[in-house]
C-alpha cells in the first residue's frame, strides 16, 4: 500500500515500459502515491477504502506520480473483454508476430533485427530496411507497426511495404505467426 492524494483527474500521459516501448494513455487519474512497478493492476483507494481506479503506470524518478484508469473506464474494458470482441484498445485471440526488433526513423519504422525463419526473413526483409506500410496501411513509426500487427491474423498473409537498405521501394506479402501475448 501506498499512501498519497489525487492531483488530478482526466490527464494524458506517454508511459514507457523497461524496453523504451510507450504508450499514451487517456483520461487517468494522477496521484502522488510512489508507484513503483509491481502495483499495476491493483486497486486506488480513497480513504474509505472505495475502489476509484486500476493502477496503470508510475514515475521511477523524480517526484513520485501514479496514474490509474478511472473504475467506470476499467470495467468497460474488462466487459470487452469478455465478450471475445476486440478494438483498437483491445486485442483478443492469438497475436500475430512478424519476427523483427523495430526503432523510429522519419519514414517509417526501421528494423533493427530480423529473427532467422520468421516471417519478415520469410517475405524477405532484413536489417536497415524501413517498414513503411502493412496490411495497406501507411506505417510512420514503431508505434504504427504495433498497432496493425494487433489487427493481423496469424496465417493469414497480407502485403507489406518497405524501403531496402538501397533506397529501392519494395513490396510483397507476409505471413504472421502466433507469438506472445501483448
């Protein structure tokens, strides 16, 4: 348990997780309870123990902040989930995988690996390649890449654009695989 006070309500913040990965959030509640990682998931209480929100994110530095999803938003999201019907916040079923580690560049996402046998060395991408379409959606960044993989269908392929290290555009299809769970 941490004690703190809200500061306020209805804010967005970008949270990044241990691997740089980020994420904006929308319409938490932020406090001044040290959030460490570790409480995601648990409960913000008031002072007569009255669930207000789900811890979601904390501050690792500087002057401690917690954020939580507002309860009402919290159970919204757990009723989509179970009823096994996915969104754009929500993913349900198997996660596709594409089998390559990303990071921003202008244009597109640039790959900074490919795992041998995997469907990105499948389809033919490599190293310094720049995704910059997927599933005939335009890709600007890792976060875009992200995104459409979590509306892909493992098996199911689909057409993939990118850049070659030559500057050469290039096209194909890729095959996602099921992966880990995000």
């Amino acid at each position: 348990m941490a004690r703190g006070q809200i500061l306020a309500l209805h804010q967005q913040i970008v949270a990044k997780d241990e691997g740089g990965d980020s994420e904006t959030l929308h319409n938490v509640i932020a406090t001044d309870a040290p959030v460490v990682p570790g409480y995601s998931g648990g409960p913000l209480e008031n002072s007569q123990n009255r669930v207000l929100g789900v811890v979601t994110a904390g501050s690792t530095s500087g002057f401690p902040r917690g954020f939580a999803i507002p309860l009402k938003q919290a159970l919204q999201l757990a009723r989509r989930i179970e009823s096994g019907r996915g969104n754009a916040v929500v993913h349900v079923g198997p996660t596709a995988f594409l089998g390559v580690e990303l990071k921003d560049v202008s244009g597109g996402a640039k790959i900074f690996s490919v795992v041998p046998g995997k469907p990105a060395d499948v389809a033919g991408l490599g190293k310094g390649d720049v995704i910059t379409s997927l599933n005939s959606k335009k890709i600007s960044s890792v976060a875009d890449v992200r995104k459409r993989v979590l509306t892909l269908v493992p098996g199911k392929a689909v057409p993939i654009g990118w850049t070659d290290t030559s500057g050469t555009a290039q096209t194909g299809t890729i095959t996602p695989i099921s992966g880990p769970p995000q």
